[in-house]
C-alpha cells in the first residue's frame, strides 16, 4: 500500500510573483510537460498508459501501442519525468494521478524484484492491447521487460531521493540482485540472453550472447542481433549505474560494471568512436549507459570512448540546430524516410551526452547544449493548439480507423507539453502525399518522446546554474531561478542578461560561441563594474544579496544554407536561435511562435528538495 504521495514533497518550495522576459524557460516548459504526462491514463485499467496520438483525425484520437509500452517500459519514464518536472516547476496539477500511477507500479512488483505485467487485464478492460499477449491457452504468463527493469532503477534512483520511504531503494536492490541472477560472465563482461523473463526463470546450460546461442553462422553482428545488445544494455545498464551512484550498492555497480564492458566489447569498440546504430536513440541508450558506468567509477579510458562515439554520433545529424534523424544515415530504414523523422528522444539523449561529458571534463559542449535546446528540442515541444486550426481541412483523414480503444476526449488540450516524436527541420507532423493529396501521417505524437524529452529537460535546468567553493557559474543564457540568484535573459531578442543575486558573492558567465567576452558590458545597480575574463567565462566579483547585474553583448545574425533530413533549408539565426526557416512548414510549422523579450508576470518556484542525482 502507498499511503502518502511522494510527488507532493517536489513541489514544497518558494514561490513569488515578478517580472521576467518572454524568452524560453524551461522550467515553464517541464510544468507545460505535466498535463501530457498526467493525462495519459486509464485508472480503470490499473493506471495502463496510453501511447500514441493521431492528430490526423477530427477529433484527435489517444490509443495505447502494445501491452509491453502500456505497463512496463513506459511507466517508469513517467514517474521519473514527473517528479523532475514538478521539481523545477513546482506545477501541482493532477498530483493525485502521481499516486495512482505508483501504486499500481508497485502492485506489479513481484518477490524477486522484478516487474510483471498484470494477468488479469483483459477481464477488466477493453484498452485494445494486442492478441499476442494471451497465450495458446486464452490465459497471461506473468512476463518482465529488460528495458523496463532499468527504467523502473532510474525510477526508484529518483524517488529514493526525493521521498524518505526505505521501499523504493529495497525494491531496487531486490531487482538488482534478479538482475544479475540473469546475467552471464564471458571475459571481462556480463550478458543478457534475452531480453523477457517469467518468474523463476534461470539462464540455460548453453546461454550466450544474441546471434551465437542456437546460431548457425547467423553470426552476432547482425542488425536484429545488434540491436537486441543495444536494448539490454540501455536502460538496464543506465539504471544500475544510477542506483549504484544514489545508494552506494555495490552489485548494481557489478552490473553497470558488466553490461558496460559488454558494449565496449560489441558496440562501441572503435577509438574513432565510429559504431553501428541503426536506431539512433538506441544507439545513445547504450553509449549512456557507458557514460554513466565510467562517471561512476571515473574511469578516464571509459569515458574518452564515450566522448569519441558522442563526437562521431554528432556528425551523423545536424549539430548545427540539433536535427539527430531517427534513422543512421546510409540505412535503407534512412533513405527509405529521406532522412526526415527525428525523434526528441535523439535530441535528448544527444544533449544528456553532452551534459554529462562536460561535467567529467571530456571537453565543453554547452555551446552544442545551447544550440539543440534552443532549436530542435524546445521547439519539438507541442506549447500551441491554436496552430492546429491552420491546418487546411482537406491535410485530415476521414476513412474509418481500425483503433480498438479510442479515446477521443478532448485530446489536443490533453497533449499540451508532449513531445513530438517524428519531426521534419521545419514541421512538426508528417504530411504525406496521396493520390487524393497532401495527407497528416497517422502518428503524431509516440509518448516515450514525451517523457525522454521532459526528463532531460531538468539535465539541462538543473545544471545551467551551479554554486562551487563560492563561485556561481551561469553556463546557459535561459531564464532561471535558482537559491543562488535569478537569471532574466532576453535572448534572442537582444543581448541582454540580468542577474538578481540573492547569494553569490562572485558569478561567472558563460558567453556562448557566437559572441567575444571581450565585448560583454556589465553593471551592477546601473554602475560599470570591471569583469575578468577566464576562458568563455566573465567574472563579476563583489556582490551583495539584493544587488542587479546587467550584462549587454552584441548579438549577430546570419543567414545559413543547410541540407536536413536530405532537404535544403534557408535558415534565419540569431545568436543561437533558429528565428526563421525556408520553406515553412505547412501542417504544424516550426519556429512560429518566436520569443517577444517584453516582460510579463510570473510566479517563479525554488524548490525546497536541492538538485537530485539523474
């Protein structure tokens, strides 16, 4: 039983009314994300998520995907997202869906830890969840999902820390200890022969690794076999690492330590970084994982692969604006979508990568942090219904759909803050053409996107301003609230940043690329104060609780020419930011709702739970 509702200790904090400039703020944007990520739902089918929206239809329509997506691997993202979103934003809104969707989580935990779906589904609810999951004889086997396991680590890593109940770090290393049970030693590594498990379940006499166990010469680098190592060890690998670095467990350490080794061993095993992926997100999944094993143990060697792999993987897309294709490149599954369906989850993944390699001091990547928050990524986030009422009638599908549930209440409003999930450089929604014309592409909106894109959102909030031995550093020009000070940024707009210090003596401000910290002007209470200048950051010293430093810059904007997704866009930056693209999209356009910089009232939320390790 859960008694209490940990999510309501994430939104405790200050809150205060004041004037902020209309730019991007991501905390708005994860308190946006909530009422996608809450009302998604179905509480009468043991809190089952739905997954997919088709805005191609009047009314738009919610519908789940596969029962694996409905209670195991999707779920957890949730929880996490949840609780990180409300961390930083503070939004109570639907808080009581938090605790209906733990509970249920929990009610699936079986006595070794792991997590099965619930048998008893189909004589509770018709949610239209495919035949596949019966068996032969009409009835369920309780199974659990590898990706699943380690999404449900990152969850209970989350919870352990924001929620003071001892259940969520003994259920982890519970499934932690299955978890290893599971795996196999070969070399220096750990495997996973499959990637589902019923309960009691024990790796066979003769189990190896995908592709060699039963193989004939098959051979295990092929693509489906390769993919299979990605999917074992992404978010497995990742959750292990994780809880090891929240709770000091040393097995989930071992597994981290092994599934790592694994993908070094199969995946990642170039120096040039160069590997095989197919699916990007996937690909990264994996590479997270080593990142966050060699994070936690500092391992130098681990990490430089990590960074030679998130160099190599940077070039596969556009690190320009942040457009990563769902596809690689040179794939027939790339030339087959010309290169165009991104993922947010890509993105994601790319600007966690990034975060993490700068903190492990592999090389300063806030700039391509700033560049694919600011493009692809905030504007991958659905913040506008009102730009469906442009969409021309004749772009709607109306042929009779084969959806078995269909929920078709009100669900654009309900969609406010989900992700996008197959974008173009400058649409949203994929049109296709038809014989009876242009036509919006059935799937709009896959809500792992959602709950990827609104979970690493918090990366990017919570580092951009840091306090070390006394030194505040801001590393991004976005708006923030923090203990330390706030941020007012009016960028693109104009160079403008101000701070309101509340407890930093001496900041330092990181100026992006584009821009010479030689050539930033500062004031403190309208007064020039001399800076100092140490690499990209300017200095300010001597601050008092209460002081307003202005910082004024130049800002430059140039037009680009740039091939994305194999098609030619003519590109308007400013500073960073992408304020125009041609050709326009014609469904749901991008880079239409572009930042006033006028100021506008706010309530601004410091929470009282300091910054949590993701």
């Amino acid at each position: 039983m859960l008694n209490h509702n940990p999510m309501a200790k994430c939104t405790l904090g200050e809150r205060y009314e004041v004037e902020v400039p209309d730019t991007l703020d991501l905390a708005d944007r994860m308190g946006l994300a909530i009422t996608a990520l809450t009302n998604v739902w179905d509480p009468q089918a043991k809190w089952g998520l739905k997954f997919i929206v088709d805005f191609s239809r009047k009314p738009a329509v919610l519908f789940v995907n596969h029962l694996i997506d409905v209670y195991l691997n999707i779920p957890p993202k949730f929880v996490e997202a949840l609780a990180l979103c409300r961390l930083a934003s503070g939004n109570k809104q639907n808080i009581e869906v938090d605790k209906g969707v733990l509970g249920a989580q929990l009610s699936f935990v079986g006595e070794d830890g792991l997590t099965y779906c619930p048998t008893d589904i189909f004589d509770t609810v018709s949610m239209g969840i495919p035949s596949f999951a019966e068996s032969e004889s009409g009835e369920m086997t309780p199974f659990s999902e590898i990706w699943g396991e380690g999404r449900q680590l990152i969850a209970l890593s989350t919870l352990a820390q924001i929620d003071d109940d001892p259940r969520w770090i003994e259920i982890g290393k519970r499934k932690v200890d299955r978890l290893l049970s599971l795996t196999r030693e070969k070399g220096d590594f750990r495997f996973l022969w499959r990637a589902q498990f019923v309960p009691g379940q024990a790796p066979p006499s003769d189990a190896d690794e995908p592709g060699l166990m039963d193989s004939e010469g098959g051979g295990l680098y092929s693509k489906d076999n390769l993919f299979t190592i990605y999917y074992c060890i992404g978010s497995t690998g990742h959750g292990a690492g994780l809880f090891y670095r929240v709770t000091g467990y040393e097995p989930a350490l071992e597994l981290s330590r092994g599934l790592a080794r694994w993908a070094l061993a199969r995946l990642f095993n170039s120096a040039d970084g160069e590997y095989k992926f197919w699916h990007f997100h996937h690909g990264l999944y994996a590479l997270m994982a080593v990142c966050e094993y060699g994070f936690a143990t500092s391992d130098r060697e681990v990490l430089e692969r990590v960074d030679a792999c998130y160099r190599f993987a940077r070039e596969m897309g556009d690190p320009l604006i942040g457009f990563f294709p769902e596809a690689q490149p040179g794939t027939d599954w790339y030339l087959d979508r010309r290169g165009n369906s991104v993922e947010i989850c890509e993105v994601a993944d790319m600007v966690w990568l990034a975060l993490y390699l700068t903190e492990a001091g592999l090389g300063d990547y806030w700039d391509d942090v700033d560049r694919w928050v600011r493009n692809v990524y905030a504007n991958g986030q659905l913040c506008d219904v009102s730009l469906f009422d442009r969409i021309p009638e004749s772009y709607y599908n109306t042929e009779p759909d084969n959806h078995q549930y269909r929920d078709d209440d009100n669900i654009r409003e309900r969609s406010v803050g989900s992700f996008f999930g197959w974008m173009r450089a400058n649409e949203a929604l994929t049109v296709h053409q038809t014989p009876d014309g242009p036509k919006l592409d059935a799937s709009s909106i896959m809500h792992c996107c959602t709950a990827n894109g609104a979970r690493t959102l918090y990366s990017v909030w919570d580092k951009m301003v840091a306090k070390t031995d006394g030194l505040v550093k801001v590393n991004l020009l976005l708006n923030r609230a923090s203990q330390w000070l706030d941020v007012d940024s009016y960028l693109p707009v104009e160079g403008k940043v101000v701070l309101h210090i509340k407890d930093a003596p001496t900041v330092a401000v990181r100026i992006p690329e584009w821009c010479n910290p030689n050539d930033v002007h500062a004031t403190v209470g309208g007064e020039e104060r001399r800076t100092l200048i140490d690499g990209r950051y300017v200095q300010v010293g001597w601050l008092n609780r209460g002081d307003q430093v202005t910082l004024k810059f130049p800002v430059p904007e140039r037009v680009v020419h740039r091939v994305l997704g194999e098609i030619p866009y003519k590109l308007v930056i400013r500073g960073s930011d992408v304020v125009s693209i041609d050709p326009k999209g014609v469904a749901y356009p991008l880079y239409e709702n572009t930042p006033t910089g006028k100021l506008v009232k706010k309530t601004r939320f410091v929470p009282d739970t300091k910054a949590v390790i993701w």
